[in-house]
C-alpha cells in the first residue's frame, strides 16, 4: 500500500492518512484482516509524527475499517465493508447535489455538467 502526503493539501495529514487507508480498502488493495503498519513504522514512513498516525488510526478504527489486537498490531476490518460503503456513496451524492446546486446558481450549463460526467467516466453513454 502506497499512501500519498500532500503538505500542500489544506486536509490534516492524519485526514490524507485515513483517505488512503481508505481508498486501499475500497479499491481491494487492502483485504481483509491484512496487517496494517505499526504507528512508529507508519510514522517513519511518511515522515509524520506518531500522534498524527495514531489519531488517524483512532478514527479508522471508530469508523469500522480496521481494529487493534493488543500485542499483534492493526488490521483491515471488511466485515462491515458494503454499509462503510454505501455509507461514502449517501454522503458523495449529498456532496455532488450540494456541488450540483452550486453550479446551477453560476448559470453552468446542465450540458457542461453532463459533459463533465462523462469526461470523467470515459464517455460512456447510457446502457454501456
């Protein structure tokens, strides 16, 4: 697993941290029950401070996407993968329609928007 620290990010880096766990989780790179590194190796790693990384940790783990076994380290938690997920997706849409909504005061176009999608998904059209 690869995790990317932007410090130019406005995110916290304990926030880019939980986004990339994340992200490994949801793509499959990350399977479950898969060792996570320790906070000092993590730490050193990606050249944070190990509160950072256990404050990431914390929050993963109050989320249900990974748990702690005292004396054997972090692991990945997919038991509850499809409710974390269609959790993200519910608050992705409220997201897009508040972006959406934005838009349509900026008198952007529905087209511009509809391009957009499909720009992003690789121009594929309805039923494809």
């Amino acid at each position: 697993m690869v995790i990317k620290l932007s410090f130019d990010n406005p995110k916290p880096m304990y926030e880019q941290i939980e986004d990339e766990i994340k992200r490994a989780i949801y793509s499959g790179e990350l399977e479950d029950n898969e060792p996570l590194p320790s906070v000092r190796q993590l730490s050193a790693d990606l050249q944070v401070s190990q509160i950072t990384t256990k404050r990431a940790y914390a929050d993963l783990e109050r989320e249900g996407f990974i748990y702690t076994v005292a004396g054997r380290g972090t692991f990945v938690k997919l038991a509850n993968i499809d409710t974390l997920s269609k959790n993200r997706q519910q608050e992705i849409m409220e997201e897009l329609e508040s972006q959406i909504k934005e838009a349509y005061t900026a008198k952007i176009s529905e087209e511009d928007i509809v391009d957009l999608v499909h720009r992003i998904y690789g121009g594929k059209e309805d039923g494809q």
